[in-house]
C-alpha cells in the first residue's frame, strides 16, 4: 500500500551553519492517510539504518505455507535475490485494479504507482510503504486515528469472537448426535414429514385457486374502480357545472336584489315626495301674496305707488298679470263663470273683455306720462277687476258657510271699504291720490289672499 505525503522544499545547504551529520538531513511534512491532519515527524525517522529497512522488507508469509490459495490470485516467479519493495508493491496493486474504493477492507486503499520514481523517493518512503504493505490501514496514521482503529478492531474481534462461540456450540452438538447414534431421522419422522409435505402441497393448491379468484375478484374491482372513477369525474364535472350555474344564479340574484332595494328607495322617496306634494297647495307656491310697507305685494311685485318710493310701471303691470292669473283660477278652480267681464291673463299686458260690448278690451297695464292720467281706460278696466272680485265674494257666500272677505266692495262706485273703521277708498287713479290709490289696491290683494285660502280649504282635496 502508498502512503500520501507531501513534501517541503530542501534547505539550501549554502545557509547552514553547522558541519555535523544532521546539515544534509531532509525534514517531510507527512500528513494522516485517515484524517489528513500534518503530522510532525521526527528527524530520526529518516536516519534508519538499511538493516532495519532490510529486515522490515523481508517477506514473513514465505516461511509458512498458505492455509488458502485463492484460484483467481496472481503466481509471481521468485527472483534469486530480495525483491525489491517497491516492485512487489506494484505487482499487488495490479491485483483487481477494477475492485471499488469502498469494497475494501477497513484501512485498504488501492496503489497506484508511476512509471517514473526515483531511487530518492524510495529510500524516503520505504518504511511508509512497507508498513502499509503488512497492513491493512495506510500510513502514517495519527494517534486519535491510531486509537479509532483500534476500536473498530476490537469490534470486529468480539464478532469473529461470538461467531467462534457459535460454531462451537453447534459443532458440539452435532457431535453429540453421532456419538448417539442418530445420524439421520427416523422412518416415523419421515412418514410425518411427508404427510406434512402433502398437507403444505394441498395448502398450496388451495391458495393457488384462491389466488386466482382473488385476482380475478382483484379484475373484477379494477373494472369497477375505473368505471367508478370515469363516474366520479363526470359528477366532479357536473358539480363544477352546478357551481358554476349557482354562481351565477347568486350574481343575478345580488344584482336583482340591489335593484329591488333600489327600486323601493325610490318609491320611498316618492311617496315622501308624494305625502310632501299632497301637503302642498299649488295656489300657495304660484301666488304668494303679502305686502311690503305700505305696498301689497303678489310674487314679490309691488301694487300701487308712492311719491317716496316711485314703483316702475312694468313692475306694476306684472303684479296686475299675477292677480288677473290668480283670481282667473280661483274661478276655474270654483267652475265659475263671471257675468259680463271676462279676465284674460296675458302676463304684464293682461286685460278684461266686456261681454256685453263685442270687441270691447280694458287693459290692465299703463305706461305713464301725463296721458296716462286723462286715460279712462285703465280705470275702467281695475273697476271691472273689482267687479268680478266682488261676484266672487257672493259666489262664495252661497256655499252655505260663514266664509266672508274682510274688506266690503262697492262694484257700482269702484270702491272698496273696511267694515270696522268705514274707511273706504277708490281703486281708480284718477281723481285719486297715490296713497288712497295704493291703500285701495293692498285692501284688494288682502280680499284675494283670503279667497285663496277659502279656496284651498274647500278643494285641497282635488288638487
């Protein structure tokens, strides 16, 4: 067997001071062939003496015949002197070159040699080589390796050792048996040893036919199993289908189900719009009538005027058109049909037809400047307006109820009076100061704003 080494470079002996034996000495670095750790090796150990390597590389198996040959072992020719060491181990690695690292016995490694080796590295690694050669662990080992294997080869002994033990005993015993004289078995045992065969034969027939109906019971499920299988993905794939429909079935029912909720906010809000709108009269959002200082007002436009508050007149022809549009619908709403007048609401240019004289139109609108005073027409047409207030009045009185205005109205001389003080005032402009002209026309709005609310009272209900 090769040890592995690995070698320092020679010291030039150029710087060595001494002149003793030990200046030509060559120190190796030789590491374990087990745990590959450097090992510190002695300077003695490369001063053996060549009758120490002799003796070691004397061959001790020739003088013992070997107990076994193996067949298959190679026959080496002895040469007339002693063979070298390094040549018989090269002729040993040849044996089983092809044989595994690992199939080995413990310690064994396999030799390889180079063509090429020097007498030098045989001389420093004789012992090595030697030592391996006898042995079945390379070397050098270290002394924690040294004492490992050890104690693997204390285990292995204790094994061959209980093997011995064994062999043994039952060499003994059969030993025991041929001094008995029962060197075989008897006929008696025969006969049950073959009625035993015959037993285990039929047993074994027996199981063969149970064998072969249990593969064919084995067939029988394997069909089943796949027929099972094939089923059980057809059922995978109709439960994926019905999951799938009942998905889709749950999102159509969410969406239905937010829609409803949708659909019954919206009702709910309608009907609250509705309960609202119910509550609601429309004549009290389309007129609003109420007055500002001394003016009455309808919808936020002024009545009337005063020399400190000079009220344009377009703004007074809108007031007319909402009141001509409200007292208009208040018949309506009645079914009333005023007698020789008829109201027209055209918004700022509104106007009464006489229906007595065809043709005949009274404006309720003006525009100012000194005609408009010598004008009769707009006075005629506000006393016509007050005319048709004051049948309004009595239509409503003939409902039967207590409901009366709370202003009295002369139609005849286009008057209107309050019935607690008798004052009255004259709804005509001219002739008429401004402030008796815009007293008369706030009285007036007060008359309608309660019509509306007697109206309201009696049709809310039809709105």
């Amino acid at each position: 067997m090769a040890s592995k080494t690995s070698e320092a470079s020679d010291p030039d002996p150029n710087t060595t001071n001494t002149a003793n034996s030990s200046a030509d000495m060559k120190y190796r670095i030789v590491c374990c062939q087990r745990c590959h750790q450097m090992l510190d090796v002695d300077a003695n150990f490369y001063q053996l003496e060549e009758a120490i390597l002799a003796e070691l590389s004397a061959d001790p198996a020739r003088s013992r015949a070997p107990s076994f040959q193996p067949k298959d072992a190679p026959v080496f020719d002895e040469p007339s002197g002693t063979l070298d060491l390094q040549k018989r181990l090269q002729l040993a690695s040849m044996e089983n070159p092809e044989k595994d690292q690992d199939a080995l016995p413990l310690g064994y490694k396999k030799l390889v040699f180079s063509a090429e080796s020097s007498q030098e590295k045989s001389n420093k690694l004789q012992l090595m080589e030697l030592l391996s050669s006898v042995s079945t662990v390379d070397h050098p080992i270290c002394s924690s390796c040294t004492d490992s294997i050890m104690e693997e080869l204390e285990l292995e002994i204790q094994a061959v050792e209980k093997e011995c033990v064994e062999y043994e005993y039952f060499l003994k015993q059969f030993k025991k048996g041929l001094v008995d004289g029962e060197s075989g078995p008897k006929e008696g045992d025969v006969a049950a040893l073959e009625q035993q065969l015959s037993e285990l034969m039929d047993e074994e027939k027996m199981l063969k036919e149970q064998l072969i109906v249990s593969e064919e019971e084995k067939k029988e499920l394997l069909h089943k199993l796949d027929d099972m299988k094939k089923e059980r993905s057809k059922i995978q794939s109709a439960e994926q289908d019905y999951y799938r429909e009942r998905a889709a079935y749950e999102r159509e029912l969410d969406e239905l189900e937010e829609e409803q909720e949708s659909v019954n906010y919206q009702m709910r809000v309608a009907e609250m719009l509705l309960d609202k709108l119910k509550k609601t009269n429309v004549f009290n959002i389309a007129f609003h009538i109420w007055h500002q200082d001394q003016f009455g007002t309808i919808n936020g436009f002024r009545l009337g005027r005063l020399p400190g508050s000079p009220v344009e007149w377009p703004e007074i022809n809108a007031a007319w058109g909402q009141t001509v549009l409200l007292l208009h619908c208040l018949a309506k709403k009645m079914s009333f049909a005023f007698t020789k007048y008829k109201l027209v609401p055209f918004g700022s240019h509104s106007y009464i037809e006489c229906l007595e004289e065809q043709n005949k139109k009274l404006p309720l609108y003006g525009d100012g400047g000194f005609k408009f005073f010598w004008d009769s027409k707009f006075d005629h047409a506000m006393a016509a307006f007050l005319e048709c207030l004051h049948q309004f009045k009595i239509q409503v009185e003939k409902s039967g109820s207590q409901f009366c205005l709370p202003y009295d109205i002369d139609p005849v001389h286009g008057r209107i009076r309050d019935v607690h003080t008798g004052a009255s005032y004259s709804i005509r402009a001219q002739f008429n100061s401004v402030e008796q002209w815009t007293k008369a026309l706030k009285w007036m709005l007060t008359n309608l704003k309660w019509g509306l609310a007697w109206v309201v009272a009696q049709f809310g209900d039809n709105n």
